[in-house]
C-alpha cells in the first residue's frame, strides 16, 4: 500500500510539473526543472527545457546566465 501511494503522488507531481513547462520566463526555475526531468528519465522534456536555456543564455567565451532579481522596498 505504501508503494501505491508513493507512485500516486509521483504521478500527481510529475503532471503539475510537466504543466509548469509552459511558463519558461524564470531562468533558474526553467533550470530546475531540466535536471529534475533528466532525474525522471523524461529526455523530451528534458530536451525541450535544455534547448530553451541555450537560447537564453549569454555567450562571451562561456555560457551563463543573467538573473535579475527585483528587490523589495
């Protein structure tokens, strides 16, 4: 019973994350979310986000990223 409960809620968390892949506007969260679908064995997904982040990143010799962090007053 408590491997049936484990893989439900497995499944449950895969589907909300899975839905989240189709806001790519936080760089760190769009991060996250490629290495825990390369965890999960999703290389689609996985694939997708990776593809995505080469676009976004900044090439000068070395690719990173630029995060902008909104401060609060």
């Amino acid at each position: 019973m408590y491997q049936t409960i484990c893989f439900l809620l497995q499944e449950k968390t895969m589907t909300f994350l899975k839905s989240s892949v189709s806001d790519l506007s936080n760089t760190y969260s769009t991060a996250l979310l490629a290495y825990t679908f390369s965890l999960a064995g999703e290389e689609d997904l996985r694939a997708q986000l990776l593809k995505h982040l080469d676009s976004v990143a900044t090439s000068d010799g070395r690719k990173h990223f630029t995060v902008c962090l909104k401060r609060r007053r």
